[in-house]
C-alpha cells in the first residue's frame, strides 16, 4: 500500500517560502484534509500504523468488515497519543523503534477507554489502497482554525488597515505556520543602537544601514501546537534579523464546543464568522503595531540592553542556554553569532540569537529561538 505523497515530512514543510509558494502548499493540503470525531473504539493500530474504522460495512469474500481508512503517525501524532492518555512522551518515541510494541501499548490504552472521544486530524485521498497521514490526536473540543483561512483572513485585514506590508517569509512545518510581515514605510533611524554591529551575513555595518522596520508574525497551529498569535515583530535593516515582543502578542486559542462524532464540517456561517474575528484582529493589531511611536518605545527600551555590556559571554550565553532551553549546538552557534556580531552588549545577544535563527532548517525551531532572544537579552543584564 502506498502513502500519501510518499512519506509526509517532506510535504509538509516550506521554510522561508513566498507568498505563492506558501498559498500553493496550503490549498494542496487542504484538499485532502480529513478531520473525524472518533470514540476510541474506532481506532486500531497496526505495523506502526493507525486505522479509523469509518462505520460503514463493507462486504468480502468472508463476510461483512468494517471498512478502515489507514494513515502513517506523524511525530505529532504520538506527542498527541502521550498527551491524551498520560504516557510520557519519551516512552512514547522510543516505541516507534519497536512497531509491534507501539501497536500493544496504543491498542491498550485506547481499549481501557473505549467510548472516550478525539479530534483526529489527518490527510487522505479517496484511494483506499494509498495511506493517508495521522497528524494530530486532540480534544473533540478542539476547534480547528486551518492555516489557508488564517493567511487569507490575516490580508484581508492588513488591507482593511490600509498599510503596505512585504511578506518576509513563511514557514510551514507540521506543528505550526509562521507568516512573517514586514512595512519598510514604517521605520526608525536608529544609528545609536546598531552602531556596533555587523551583520553575520552580508559584513555590512549597522553605521551602513540603520533603520529597524515594523512588522508581525502571524502564528497558527492546526495540530494542537500553539493558539492563533499575532506578535508584533521588528526587522533589522542590516541584517535581516526579527525581535518579536510577545508580551504585546494577540492570542485566540482553538477551543470551543464539543464536536459531533463523524467528518468534521464547518457550516459556512460558522466559519464565516470565525474569519470576521480573525480579520479584525489582524486589522487591530496593524493599526497598534505597526506605528511609529510604538517603534519608539520599544527601541527605548532596546537601547537601554545596548547600554550593558557582557562581561563573559562564554559564561552568559551557557546560563542563559540552560534557561532558555538551548541545546549545547545551539549554544556554540549563539556564541558564534555573538562574537561575530562585534556587539558585546545585552542587545548584542537578541541579534545573535535572531542571527542564528535565520539559519536554521526548521521553521517551527527557528521562530522557538526567536521568541527566546529578547528574555534573554534581559537576563544576561543580571548575569
């Protein structure tokens, strides 16, 4: 039996991709989603694999057989699996080396609560000899919000806020998409603030281009991976490299109703609404984020990290690793960004955190790291 475009991790990932490349990705994806309420019972696993057992019979050569759609796990999908029946998820990975025992415990835990209900997301074709993609196992009161809806909401709310935006880049991975959103209309000079850095990437200096732009990220997950955000996001000319104040973030979390068991179905007033909101929300966060004066009070409080010099950055930047949750490679990498930046202050560690994000193959980690600058940043005052 094949699988759905031959293996899912390649199909469902695009790293800094264009507007198109991204649109493209997302309507390929949505015309094979497939989202079902299912009560445990329904579910079987199988070499590896996971079967829906849709209901409806079938009849063979020995008999009647409930007919069984059959989808490959995704990562995700066993993170799900750990989550909804309290099994750690290390124990849950290490089976996956071990196919008959996945299939043991999954079956186990699903027949010890037979009628309780999920939200199966997954992707799958009308041919019942190809495998579809299992990619998350969640609440049945999940209420998915799918990434094409968000995009297309989130211009059409950008345009309603009458400001020209450039995308920045997109990244779709299985746990999430970020939709970066830059307005080079909307800029401070900041000569101060960047004058001791160099960008890791193209040599030039701050003296040489120092404006810092406005903009947002745009944050979905479909898979249970994080609520609908939009961040407030500033672009360093010189470099390329993105702040993002999460504590200014607006959120919408995917929770709502309980879902009727079977294929999930928006009704179109349903769906319409949720777009309205999230239009709104994108208009909103335009009107408040991308402002100057905003600019301006954030890049007050960056040049007071500027101020602060660090000391030991060899020290500084393994404290704040381990606080930060970065891996001892992305450490050395950090480091690497921080002594090549020239810039030896607190400042100087966001923009070598944002300097090696840009690097990374993973999307979904890349934008992790990239949360994580600006605390840092504000610790390594204290370190």
């Amino acid at each position: 039996m094949d699988t759905l475009w031959n293996g899912a991790e390649g199909n469902l990932a695009l790293r800094n991709g264009d507007l198109s490349s991204l649109v493209e990705m997302l309507r390929t994806q949505a015309d094979v989603k497939y989202d079902v309420v299912v009560p445990s019972s329904a579910l079987v696993a199988e070499g590896g694999v996971i079967g829906v057992r849709e209901g409806a019979l079938e009849l063979d050569e020995e008999g009647t057989s409930l007919r069984t759609a059959w989808l490959d796990p995704t990562p995700i999908f066993d993170k799900g699996i750990g989550a909804r029946f309290d099994i750690p998820l290390k124990y849950v990975r290490a089976m996956r080396a071990r196919p008959d025992l996945w299939d043991m415990n999954v079956n186990y835990w699903l027949g010890d609560e037979p009628t309780r209900r999920h939200l199966l997301r997954g992707f799958r074709t009308d041919d019942c000899e190809q495998r579809g993609i299992a990619r998350a196992l969640l609440s049945d009161r999940y209420k998915p919000v799918d990434n094409l809806d968000i995009l297309l909401a989130t211009l059409d709310g950008v345009r309603e806020a009458g400001v020209e935006v450039n995308i920045d880049g997109g990244d779709l991975t299985e746990a999430n998409m970020n939709l970066r959103l830059v307005c080079p209309e909307v800029a401070e000079y900041a000569p101060d603030l960047l004058a001791d850095y160099r960008s890791v990437h193209n040599g030039r200096s701050g003296n040489d281009l120092p404006h810092i732009f406005a903009g947002l990220v745009v944050k979905n997950s479909e898979t249970g991976n994080g609520a609908f955000t939009i961040v407030p996001r500033l672009v360093v000319e010189v470099c390329s490299n993105g702040l993002q104040m999460t504590k200014d973030a607006v959120r919408e979390i995917h929770l709502g109703g309980k879902l009727a068991d079977g294929v999930v179905k928006w009704s179109d007033d349903t769906s319409q609404k949720v777009l309205e909101l999230i239009t709104a929300k994108a208009r909103d966060a335009v009107a408040a984020f991308v402002d100057v004066d905003y600019m301006r009070s954030v890049i007050a409080d960056l040049t007071e990290l500027a101020g602060v010099t660090v000391v030991r950055p060899v020290e500084t930047i393994q404290r704040l690793g381990k606080t930060c949750g970065w891996s001892e490679d992305e450490q050395d990498n950090i480091l690497q960004h921080f002594i090549s930046g020239c810039d030896t202050s607190a400042f100087g560690v966001a923009q070598a955190v944002t300097s090696y994000a840009q690097v990374i193959a993973d999307g979904s980690r890349a934008d992790e790291l990239e949360v994580t600058a600006l605390n840092a940043a504000s610790m390594a005052v204290a370190v």
